[in-house]
C-alpha cells in the first residue's frame, strides 16, 4: 500500500442504502443452496461490513485526533446514532449464521470461535434496545469530549490530562504536589458532571439488560466482552489470588520505594515519582524515538521490521499531545487498507516508551493475522488481545537503551515494579464495576464510598493527605474504561500474568519464546482466550499457581537490584 492515512478517503456510509444492500446480501447468504454458495454470500457480507467498519474507524480517529473538528464532530454523532442499527443488522446475520443447514460446514473452514461469538453476541441485541444503545454511545462520547476539553493551569502555564502527568513525577516534592493536586481539581471541580454522566449510563445499561432478560448488567457485560470459557465466579477468585498474594508484595514494594525517596510517608502525590534521582525518561523528542523504534523492530525479527516500516510509511501513528486531542493511547484497525493505527499523547515521560511499545503489540497482531478472511477474528478477545500488547513490552526490552541510555536499567526496574503495582489496581476496578452494576439504585455518594472501601482492601498503602475529593471516592472518575468500556480492566491483570510467563520464558531462551509469541499474533481471534493461551504455550492464570511462578521470578529479579545505584 503506497497511501498515506491522510490520503485514507473517508465517506459516510448512507445507512438506509448500506442496509438495504446488506439485507438483500443476508437474503442471498439464508437461500444459498450449497455450501459453496453460502461461503460466497458470506464473502460479500464480510466486504460490506469492513466498508462500513473503516468509515467507523477513519473517523473515530480524526475525531480523537481533534476532538475541535467540527466536521468530524458530527460524523462521531452520526455514527453514535447509527452503530446501534448496524449491531442490529450483525445481529440478523448471526441468527442465520448459527441457523445456517451448511454449519458444520462453515466451522470446518473457520472454527467454532466464530460460531461461539455469534451465539454471545446474539445474548447482547434486540431491535427494542436501540433507542438505549444511542443513549448510551451518546453518555460514553461525552465524558470522553468532557477530558479532553480539560485546562489545567499550572505555574502559569496550560496543561491537558496528558501533558501535566509529568509534573506529577517531578523530583521536586512541592512541584508534584501542585500537579496532582491541579490535575484533580479538574475532576472535583466537574464531578457532579461525572457522576451524572455515569448514573444515566448505568441506569441505561441496567434498562437494557433487564429489556434482554438478565437481572443486571453483569451477565450482559460479560457476553459483550465475548467471554466464552470463564465467568464472575472465575473472576473473583483471581482477585482473591491476587489480594493475598499480590497485595503484600505491592506493599512491600511500596516501602522499599519510600526509603528510597527519603521519605518519612510515602504520599498518592510521590507514587509515580520511582527514584529519588528522577524517573528515567526518554533521551530525545517523539521523532527521534520513531527512528530508535524502527532500529529496535529492524534488530527484534523480520516480521517487526516489515511491519514498523509498513507503520512508518503510512503514517499510521500520531503520537504527541496537543490541544483538543482526546486523551489515552490505543490501537484500532482500518480493514479496507489492511492498517493498523497507533494513538498516543507523549509527554516527555518512560509511559511514552510504554504506550509505543504496547500498542505496537496490537498493531502487530493485527497486522500478523489481516488475511485470515473474516471481522470476527480480526482481534481475540479482550484479555488476549492485551497478552500482545503487555508481552510486546518485555521483548523489548533489550533495545531499552536505545531510548534510555545510561537510564535502561533503572528503566527496566521501574517497568517491572509498575506491572506489580498494576495488578492491585487492576483487580479493583474490576470489583468496583461488580458492585456498581450488582447497585444499579446505588448513589454517587454510594459508588465513591464503595470505591474507597475497595481502595482500602487492594491499595492498603495510598494515602490521600487529606484531599477530600480523593479522601471520599473520586479516583476512580478518572478511568475512562469504567464509561466507555464496562468490564474491560481485569483483561489487563490475566495478560499481565501471560505476560509474565513470556518475560520469564524469553530470560530462559529468546527464540522459542519469540516463536510462541507469534504463533498468538498470528492465530488473531481465532479461539478463544484460553485456547489462545494453551496454543501459545502458558499456563492459564486462572490455575492455582500460575500467578506465584511467575512473580516469585520476577520478586527475585527486583530483589537483586540495589537501590542504592538508583
């Protein structure tokens, strides 16, 4: 492809055009008479709907590139309205999918997967939720709108959610106080917006789950999340594992940090400051890391270097902040061009080292398995999908001092203890989300409190000094993925373990855990997530024991390292 994203050409799908075409190639797909037939038809629908999903996606980008682009603005609205009538016409195409007289057929050539995320997703639509699914697209745009119009002014200068993280890990104390203190103004100040925005959502996703049958949102969540061989009951064992065995080690991390800090209590303002001496940052601008990425992905395999020069040519990533860009990083993928897309905000901190390299390992899945013919295994599922992104970091990691120089090693340090960190967190959004949707009736005062009552259980180390917004609930206003996303936070803590084992396998021997590696890229989302993990070789995290291999490894290696040199 020798275009350019800025020469992708974006249209509007006109809907009722789009429909009636898609409807009469669903007529064709149930009255095939042979299998080879209804594999054509399916063909067809398969063009139809990436067409239609690249249009989706060209925009989503230019809008989250810009969120002032009064153009793209209205495109995002306009698709916030039509995204739940085209679910409705997947959800027709899967009726006749699952019904369909050739289907042992079809799942001889595509696998059952296909056949078990249309048998969930069937448990997630109705043409009567329509109306809730636009009220709810309409909620999750507007707390996205909400951050990124955020103007913080500190020291006389403005800042976005992106930029001023950086000053929240100043080695000068008074300065990250000011910071985080600014930064949180911003969410106490528009709280009662917040919360209102996320009270209609839950009453609307409550509305639609009682509308399908469920007696919450929980089990609707989870079908949406397209979980097929795990559930809450799983789920909350995992956070119990990692509650008595993750949390005092994070704890003790924690310690070990204060004393290295000098401090005499480590405060939620200090967190993010590792080093009494600075944490490591990136040695050059954005552009001058593209050129140390391109060099690291040329060294890392011949599939890396194809794929970031193909990344690199198409100006297929945009990653400084600037005004009016939405916040956050991800990774999304435009079908009708075969291209991936990175999104990011650097601001001058290691996280912009993190974010390249995570969201390079779902642009690099993506780009492994474009050809294997269908949307559906386009990506894994969720908690697969970040197996890619999180290991990608770790393989990386011999390259780290190309961004870090004479810093990689306390890079590496503070990369490993922050994955530890993670794993707490991680756990307690996912139980914030249970009790949410578990209350639908509860208060925004209700909510705050549970989340701090959470806080205390997973995070016994945080202290708030006394900040009333943080002191009485309000950090976990700031986690875009509990409006945009529900559920999707625990998929991040199960990868995190997966991607230990690849960590673990790849300091024992790089080239067949490299070979496992992209064994799972290139299966896309062709099974489900814990076939994906037999099939890459790891152990499932759910297993008793899986999560105490993989840290007691990684414990001894931080164990190893004197702070001293830091």
């Amino acid at each position: 492809m020798d275009l350019t994203f800025e020469q992708f050409t974006y249209e509007r799908p006109q809907f009722e055009q789009f429909s009636a075409t898609f409807r009469e190639a669903l007529a064709r797909f149930r009255d095939a008479s042979s299998t080879e037939e209804q594999g054509q038809a399916l063909d067809y629908i398969n063009e139809l709907r990436t067409g239609f999903m690249s249009m989706y996606n060209v925009c989503h980008i230019r809008h989250t590139m810009d969120t002032s682009d009064e153009f793209y603005e209205q495109e995002n609205a306009y698709f916030d309205q039509q995204m739940p009538a085209y679910e409705g016409l997947i959800n027709e195409f899967y009726k006749m999918l699952t019904h369909s007289p050739f289907r042992d057929e079809l799942s001889k050539k595509w696998g059952d997967q296909l056949f078990t995320i249309a048998e969930l997703s069937l448990k997630t639509f109705d043409e009567s939720i329509i109306g809730l699914l636009q009220e709810e697209n309409k909620l999750t745009s507007a707390y996205t709108k909400l951050k990124a119009k955020a103007r913080i002014d500190f020291r006389g200068e403005e800042h976005n959610l992106s930029s001023i993280v950086k000053y929240e890990m100043d080695k000068d104390r008074a300065n990250r106080k000011e910071a985080s203190e600014a930064k949180w103004a911003f969410f106490a100040d528009n709280a009662a917006e917040v919360e209102s925005i996320f009270s209609q959502l839950v009453q609307a996703r409550h509305r639609i789950a009682q509308e399908l049958g469920y007696e919450n949102f929980i089990e609707l969540g989870y079908a949406r999340m397209l979980r097929s061989d795990y559930g809450p009951e799983q789920v909350a064992n995992f956070r119990r594992q990692v509650q008595e065995y993750i949390v005092p080690i994070a704890t003790r991390l924690y310690e070990r940090q204060r004393r290295r800090l000098g401090l005499d209590e480590l405060k939620y303002y200090d967190e993010e400051l590792r080093f009494r001496s600075g944490n490591p940052q990136p040695k050059g601008e954005p552009e001058w890391i593209v050129g140390q990425a391109r060099r690291m992905y040329s060294e890392l395999s011949e599939e890396t270097r194809q794929f970031f020069d193909f990344m690199r040519k198409a100006n297929l990533m945009d990653l400084q902040t600037r005004p009016g860009k939405a916040t956050g990083g991800y990774c999304t993928y435009i079908g009708k061009y075969q291209a991936p897309f990175i999104f990011s905000n650097f601001n001058g901190t290691s996280g912009d080292i993190d974010v390249l390299t995570h969201e390079a390992g779902h642009a690099f899945q993506v780009y492994s398995s474009r050809n294997i013919g269908i949307p559906e295994y386009n990506w894994p599922t969720f908690e697969a999908c970040e197996i890619h992104s999180m290991s990608m970091e770790f393989f990386t990691w011999p390259w780290m001092q190309l961004f870090f120089k004479e810093d990689s090693d306390k890079y590496k340090f503070s990369h490993l203890s922050n994955a530890l960190y993670f794993l707490p967190y991680g756990v307690a959004v996912d139980e914030f989300q249970h009790f949410v949707y578990e209350h639908p009736e509860a208060s925004a005062a209700d909510r705050n409190r549970a989340w701090r009552d959470i806080e205390r259980k997973y995070l016994p180390h945080r202290d708030y000094d006394g900040h009333d917004f943080l002191e009485n609930g309000g950090f976990w206003q700031k986690q875009s993925h509990i409006f945009v996303t529900p559920f999707y936070y625990i998929d991040y803590t199960l990868a995190q373990i997966c991607a230990f084992q690849f960590w673990k396998k790849d300091q024992e021997g790089h080239q067949q855990a490299w070979n496992d590696y992209v064994r799972l890229c290139n299966a896309g989302g062709s099974r489900s997530f814990l076939e994906l993990v037999q099939l890459s070789n790891l152990r499932s995290p759910f297993e008793d024991g899986c999560v105490a291999s993989v840290v007691d490894v990684i414990t001894e290696w931080l164990g190893k390292i004197d702070d001293a040199a830091f």
